[in-house]
C-alpha cells in the first residue's frame, strides 16, 4: 500500500460515446454488428486446435436465428448453459436475454451433485449440452443429476461446437425432450433486428464458491451487466480491436465479466474452451494479446511454459490478478521485467461481479498488485463496518468490506431467504470480507474474514506469512492456516510444497520465517507436502484451506 492520501482515476475510454450505451443486453452486441459487421469479435477454437475467426455480423444472426428458435422460452424463465468457452456460449446468453429469460452457467468440471443441485435451484426449462467434448461424459453426468434432483427434467438443446456437423439429438433425451439447433444460413446476410428486452430483468446468475456448502446462485440484470461492462472497459482501457484472453470459463464471473468488457470495447475475445498453456501462449504472441485476467494459478502455468519455451508476449500490457495461491507478486514482476506488463491486483465475487475494483497503473508496485483498488464507476459505493456491531468504521481501520450499487447481486435463484442473510438492515451487502478504506471509493482487501488469524491478540492476514514461506527459494507454494492450540488460543500452521528437486525440513523453514516477521506471526508447524489440495473452480484453481486445517488439527 501506498500512504498518499488519494488515489488517482482510472483512465476514461471513448466507447460508447457518453449516452450511447446499449439498450439492453442484445443491443451490446448488435452495436458492434452494425458498426462494423465484418469485424472479428471471436477466435473460436476448433478440435484440431485451429482457429475459427466469428465476425460481429456472423455472432449477431446466429444470436437472431437462436431467439427465434427459443419462442417457447417465456420471460422469467431460466436456461442453463453447459458449454465450454465457444462463442455458441455468448450467442445463447444474448438469445435467451432477448426472450427475457435469464442464464445459469454451468462449469463443464462440476460434478453430478453440483449439476442437480443447480437443477433444483434455478429449475431451468432448458439446458444448453456440449456434444463430444474434451472426452468428457456430460451427458451421463446430466442424466445422473436429473436422477437425483427434485426439478422437472430440461429439454436439451444439442450443440456441437466449432468446425463440427450437428449431432444426433435422440440420445440427449433426458425426460424433457432434446433439438439440435438450427442456425444454417447464419454466417452471412443482412444484420437483423431483435425486439428490445426489459433492461430491469435478471439475465445471469453464477454459482457462488460453495466453500461453506452447496453453491448459492446470484443472479443479476441486465442493468448491472451493461453498466459494469461499459464501465471495466473504460477503465481498463481496452481499444477497439486489441485482442483479450478470454481462458476462464464464461459460466464463471471472472470469464464472464472479461469478455463482457471486451465486447464493449468492441476487442477480439480468444477464446480457449480447455486450458493449456502452451496453445495460450502461441495464441498471445501470434495474436498479440494485450489483455489478460486471471488468477495466479493460471499465469504460473504460462510462467513455466514460457520458461521452457520463450516467445514474444511484448503486447501484452495489462494482467488484471488475482491471488489464489500466494504466487502473484513474483509473477508480476516476471511479467513487468520480461515484457513490461502492468499487473493490478483485482477484486470481485460472483455476488460484486468481478473486475468491480482494481488499482490505476500510477499506483506504485507491490501495492498495486494486491487485491482491492479504486471501484470501476461512481455508482459502486464501498464502506467499511466493525463486523459486530455493523458501525461504519474511518479510513485505515479494518473491517467487512460493504458495498452497494447496480454490481451487487440482485437475487439468488431457489433462495429467497438467502437475500435476507446477504445484506445489512440499511441496504448494505455483506461481502465477508476483511478490508480497509484508503480513500472514497478505494479500498485495500486484506483476506476473508473466516481467514483472518488471531495471534497473541493481533489480527494477522495469512497471506503475510504465505509470501514470507513462499519467498524461500525451495519453495513452490505455500499456504497458513489456523487451528486451536494447546490454550484454546489461535495458533498458525503452515504449508508448503517444495521446488522440483528440493527437500526443505520444516525447521528450516520456520526460521526463515522467524528471519523476517515477527515473533508472533512465526509459524507455530511447517508442514512440507507434495502438493496442495486445491478445488478448480469457474474462476481458477483455488486452495482449499478448509482441508487444510483439517490435516493441520489431524497431525496436531
């Protein structure tokens, strides 16, 4: 963190001009169609791996012909999407928008009893398959939770992906019917018109991160999405045509706010349906990629194919980061020192929209590589309040971050209840996070609430002894995690897996933490592991810290 009293604005971008902003959801993309319909706005992947260039005009009468063909799809209605990145993906979002519906995106990993429980919640009417996909049994997986679940079974509507015939819909039959869409003659032609949507209805929910059980479902309008969009565009400073990674699976909202801000932008999304490092790559350097979001998992795994095959990421200008396994500081000074990329630590939730804060690029390095920032528009307010007694506390004390504004969640799907948990009896929504004001409108994310350790009195953020751990030259990655000690007292017990080749003892690491922290913050056991449990989630790969106190109170 800086000391400077303020922080300075995020750069302004000229599109759309001040006014102009798109009427509802379709009309975003039906802008960009109009202005330039020859335009590319998606590279597709084909199986092969080949490229699959979509154009604006091409997207925008697929979108037209789907909308057509979901006539049965009424307003209020929720469509389940269990696609992969493929731009088929963003043409059933804007479809199923324009019919006044609302999509739930479904993470192509998650499992049986994930799907059915987003079977029963959302009680979707129809649900979007991939066909044949990376060798992975979706369909079984789907008619499993259809088996398990309370909810009616969806019709399913067959799509085959990229470069790839239409398949045989018969088997795809799971109680509700199944059609493989037709969108022959949509590649070319006029640019249609789409009636307009009601800008006030839900279009989008994300699974919450389920850490404390079976995901929540936040849903959002079409108000919310536009106006973020616009706004990360804005700010982030995405030029028309530039191309944006797009490596995180839209069905989360870190890929989807992403590829949001690149459509307002009028940018390229690259779209990979399955992560592998050397394919993005190739896509960066050949393409010139500008701009990438993602955690640090998945620039680590860039980080290392890079290393064992160099090639020229020089356009590459922005990493907006998250910070999931303690690795981002090291790879933001990789990515400045080898090509000169600005890294911002970033902020957002399924409930917030990601990319909702984020820090300017005058803002010194390494505090703008941590989590939190300046928020994208003046509508999003921040405070923060005593967890307690929910008083709003002063800049510079610690507490929930709060927040308010067209971003936050405005429902959970088959979760009337859980609206009335999430916010305060004033209006404010309960992030569950620890943070700190820095001035109006910025704010500095320090971890999550549960994650804050009490040692000998002093709140500590674990991440502070993770960089510590993972800054010892044997280390690969490192995670802290409290348990109950011998006093009923807190007490921190650390995690680390070893470089390749590396044998670090625990003593060892411990008094290289004693070396530099402070008494207190030292761990109280180093435990070294061959590797992390982790959960891969729609926004990246995360630690489970969960099961690590769990192996932490088991060895105690």
């Amino acid at each position: 963190m800086t000391d400077a009293p303020a922080v300075a604005p995020h750069p302004v971008s000229a599109f759309p001009p001040p006014g102009e902003s798109p009427r509802d959801l379709p009309d975003l993309l039906g802008r960009l169609a109009r202005r330039d319909p020859d335009a590319v706005v998606v590279l597709d992947k084909a199986p092969d791996g080949s490229t699959v260039p979509v154009t604006r005009g091409e997207l925008w009468r697929r979108t037209a012909a789907l909308t057509e063909q979901l006539r049965d799809v009424r307003a209020g209605d929720c469509v389940a999407v269990w696609l992969p990145n493929w731009s088929d993906a963003l043409a059933w979002q804007f479809a199923v928008a324009a019919r006044g519906a609302r999509v739930i995106g479904i993470n192509t990993r998650y499992n049986v009893e994930e799907v059915a429980h987003v079977l029963d919640r959302a009680r979707p009417t129809l649900l979007a398959l991939a066909h044949d996909f990376h060798g992975l049994d979706l369909l079984g997986r789907l008619r499993d939770a259809v088996a398990k679940a309370a909810a009616p079974a969806p019709a399913v509507a067959v799509i085959a992906g990229p470069g790839r015939g239409a398949p045989d819909p018969a088997p795809y039959d799971v109680g509700g019917g199944s059609w493989v869409p037709d969108l022959t003659g949509a590649a070319t032609g006029r640019v249609p018109e789409l009636p307009a949507s009601d800008p006030d209805s839900l279009v989008v929910a994300f699974t919450t991160s389920g850490s404390t059980g079976m995901p929540k479902l936040a849903a959002h309008k079409a108000t919310g999405v536009l106006t973020h969009a616009v706004a990360d565009a804005a700010t982030i400073g995405i030029r028309d045509g530039e191309h944006v990674l797009c490596a995180l699976p839209l069905s989360g909202v870190f890929g989807y706010n992403t590829a949001m801000a690149a459509l307002a932008a009028g940018a390229v999304c690259v779209f990979h349906p399955a992560f592998a490092a050397d394919a993005v790559l190739d896509d960066m350097a050949a393409l010139g990629v500008t701009h990438v979001v993602g955690g640090d998992d998945l620039v680590l795994r860039l980080a290392e194919a890079w290393t064992a095959r160099p090639r020229d990421l020089s356009a590459w200008r922005w990493w907006g980061a998250a910070d999931f396994q303690g690795r981002s500081r090291e790879l933001a000074a990789w990515a400045r020192d080898s090509f000169g990329t600005s890294t911002t630590g970033v902020y957002g939730s399924s409930e917030l929209f990601a990319l909702t804060s984020f820090w300017p690029p005058d803002e010194p390095a390494p505090g703008r590589w941590t989590g939190g920032g300046r928020v994208v528009h003046p509508g999003i307010s921040v405070r923060v309040a005593d967890p307690v007694s929910e008083e709003p506390l002063p800049p510079g004390q610690e507490g929930e971050l709060q927040f308010r504004g067209p971003n936050v969640v405005d429902a959970y799907l088959g979760d009337e209840a859980a609206a009335a948990r999430a916010f305060t009896a004033d209006g404010w929504f309960h992030s569950g996070d620890l943070g700190t004001i820095v001035d109006e409108g910025v704010f500095a994310y320090v971890c999550r609430m549960g994650d804050a350790l009490r040692l000998r009195g002093f709140l500590v953020d674990p991440s502070e002894i993770e960089m510590r751990l993972a800054a010892h030259p044997d280390v690969h990655t490192a995670k802290v995690v409290g348990i109950t000690g011998p006093d009923g007292g807190t007490v921190a017990v650390g995690f680390a897996v070893p470089e390749e080749g590396r044998s670090p003892t625990p003593e060892v690491l411990r008094t290289w933490c004693a070396d530099g922290l402070a008494r207190f913050k030292v761990p109280d056991t180093v435990h070294v592991i061959d590797e992390m449990p982790t959960t891969s989630g729609t926004n990246g790969r995360k630690i489970r810290a969960a099961t690590l106190r769990e192996w932490a109170a088991q060895r105690a």
